[in-house]
C-alpha cells in the first residue's frame, strides 16, 4: 500500500497567538496573459482577539534605500499595490471565498476558527527583484517586495500592533516564454583614419532565452581588412538595471568575463566560440547586482530578464532588468598613438525555464517560518 503524499503548508502565528496564516505556496507565476492568485487560510483566537476584527492585506512596494532615509519628508518607498480584506468576522460565506482544493482541506482540518482569503494581483506589477547590497550596508535595500499581512485592529486603518500582526513575504516570479526561434546576431563594419578597407565583426548566439546555470556560448566572426591590429579581445556578460522609479538610476555591472590573448593582425580573420558563465556564486557581495527576489536565509540567483506586457507603463515597474553580450578589442595602428576601443553588444534573454506541470517554485525552498507537512489533507 504506498503512502499518501505530503503537502508542505507554510504557517506562521503573531506573537500573542492571537491570528495565524497558513499558505500552501510562496511563489506566484506571473504568466503573462494572466498572474497566480494569492490564497491562504487564517486561523483567529477569539478569546486573544477581546472583540477586534481581522484583516489581511496584500502588498506591493518598492523601496529605494533605507527605511530611515527620508529626504525632505519624502520616504525612499512607495506602496505599488496595497489592497486590505476583512476575513473576521466574515462578510461573506466561507465557500465564497474558498478557491482551491487545499483551502477546503486546510478549513475542514483546522475549525471553525479558520477562515479563507483570496486575492488577485493586477496585470501591471512588477516581478520580485533586488539590488545586492555591499557587505558594509546596513538597512533595507533597493528591491521590489510583496507582502502577506494579517492583524487585528478596531478598524484596518488604526496603527497596527506588532504583537498582533504577522508578515509573510512572497515572491511574484515570471518564467521564459516558449522558445522562439528567432536567432540573435549583429553585423558591424567599422572604419578607421588612414585605412582604406574596413574591419568587419558579426557577433552571434544560439538562442534568444538562457536558463538560470546555464553557459552563454558567443560566436564571434572577424574580418579585419583594415590596416589596424586587433588585440587584447575580451568578451563579457553585462547586466543593465534602471531603476525606473525615483531616481532613473542605471547600474550596468559586468556578470560574467574573458579576457584573452587573442589577436586578429592586419589581413586576417578569426573565428571562435566564447563560453561565459553569468551565476551569482561569480558575484557574491558585488553592491549593485540585481537578484531575483529571495526569501529570508534562501539562495537566490541573478535577476531575470524583465519582461514588460505591452499595454503596462515602464515606470511603474520599478526596476528594469535587462542583459546583453559585448565583445571589446583594440584596434592598433603602426604608430601607438593610432588606437581605437571597438565595441558590439548582442541583448539576450536570462529567465528560469517554465517546470513541468504541477512543480512550481523556483529553487529549493527553506521557510524562515514554521513549514507544516500536513499528511492527510488528501
């Protein structure tokens, strides 16, 4: 007789025991054409409550700097999406609010105490990302958050009590569209002073979408016909991030490089395949690199490529992750001050691959909070 599976249900209860949160999931899938809704259960203590209600609230922020960091009065944060539900005492029946299987269960296993919740995120938010801080920083980071907050107040707008609230961060994640087959290639010809023939570079890739792990193999065709030498060919992986809200800052960082001896003199032509390996384990502790969005004590990776639907403003994502393949070389001449910087770029994407039907999460997961196998839910 082979046994019944386990399902892992994240759980976590505010200090005075007075309400818990009980979510099968922490990662959502932002799959373009529509975005995984948020669900849980909360369990109340009524006689911790002393006739308070409760409410949950979903939240999106981005935050730019510090929580202490205000200037002139105007906090580096602000709040994407905020919306507040009250679950206690119920406005609507149970099963109103009860959408998916393992809701059912966790309210048939947990009493009459525990009460479902629902919530759908809006098609224009951002993914869960965040600037790696340098090892001396202290403080919150440059990131985008989301948030799961249950409470009990007289009214959702009073101050809430620490003691009487719990968080639960979860992650909004978006995986690789199918493949396409467009192949990604650039063609430049550059011409110098006092050479009469061009030199010619074609910079190419297998595909358009790389997985997290996976290496970047870069084909690079020269043609050099001019009388310059070509030398000291380096080959990089840049990753570009705007930060689009506030401040228009842009961090480009280099993720993955090769410096090499390879040399093109004058009248030859080279061809060769590059390998590039753009993993976070490369940049630990590189202030300014922007990682998918992590939960606590959990290994990440860098971030992904961001992928902006159409119809959705630019700005109110907060931060614009975006990756590309450049190729530099020296172009030398006879006499050493004749020298150029020659430079092409190739943008690529980076993303997780969209997991077989049924798996969902990114990588593996440690809960900071209690994780519950419930065995016989099922």
């Amino acid at each position: 007789m082979s046994s019944l599976p386990k399902h892992v249900v994240f759980k976590k209860i505010s200090r005075d025991k007075s309400v818990a949160v009980y979510m099968a999931k922490r990662d959502f899938v932002d799959h373009c054409d529509f975005v995984d809704p948020v669900d849980g259960v909360i369990v109340i203590d009524p006689a911790q409550l002393k006739g308070k209600k409760v409410y949950v609230m979903l939240s999106c922020t981005f935050r730019y700097g510090r929580q202490d960091m205000d200037v002139m009065g105007v906090a580096f944060r602000r709040d994407l999406f905020l919306v507040t539900r009250q679950v206690y005492p119920e406005l609507q029946d149970k099963e109103k609010l009860t959408h998916t299987k393992i809701q059912k269960k966790l309210l048939k296993k947990l009493g009459d105490n525990a009460f479902p919740f629902f919530f759908e995120f809006p098609d224009n938010l951002p993914c869960s990302v965040a600037l790696q801080p340098g090892p001396s920083d202290v403080g919150k980071k440059c990131a985008v958050e989301f948030e799961v907050k249950a409470f009990c107040a007289e009214h959702q707008d009073e101050k809430i009590d620490k003691q009487s609230s719990v968080r639960l961060s979860i992650r909004k994640i978006q995986f690789s569209p199918e493949n396409s087959k467009v192949v990604p290639v650039t063609e430049t010809t550059f011409e110098f002073l006092m050479s009469e023939k061009p030199l010619h570079i074609k910079l190419s890739l297998p595909k358009e979408t790389f997985y997290h792990g996976e290496p970047v193999k870069v084909n690079v065709e020269i043609t050099n016909s001019s009388s310059r030498n070509v030398k000291d060919i380096s080959m990089s992986v840049e990753q570009v991030t705007n930060v689009v809200l506030y401040s228009n800052d842009k961090y480009v960082k280099s993720v993955a490089k090769e410096d090499t001896t390879d040399s093109v003199p004058s009248g030859t032509s080279l061809k060769k395949d590059y390998t590039l390996y753009p993993l976070l384990a490369y940049n630990k502790d590189r202030r300014g690199i922007a990682l998918d969005g992590r939960l606590k004590h959990e290994d990440t990776n860098l971030a992904s490529s961001t992928i902006v639907k159409d119809e959705v403003l630019k700005e109110v994502q907060g931060m614009l992750v975006s990756y590309k393949v450049v190729l530099r070389m020296i172009a030398s001449g006879c006499v050493s001050v004749f020298y150029s910087e020659v430079s092409v770029e190739l943008p690529f994407r980076l993303m997780h691959p969209k997991p077989e039907p049924g798996i969902t999460g990114v990588c593996v997961c440690v809960c900071v909070c209690v994780c519950v196998c419930v065995d016989n839910l099922y």
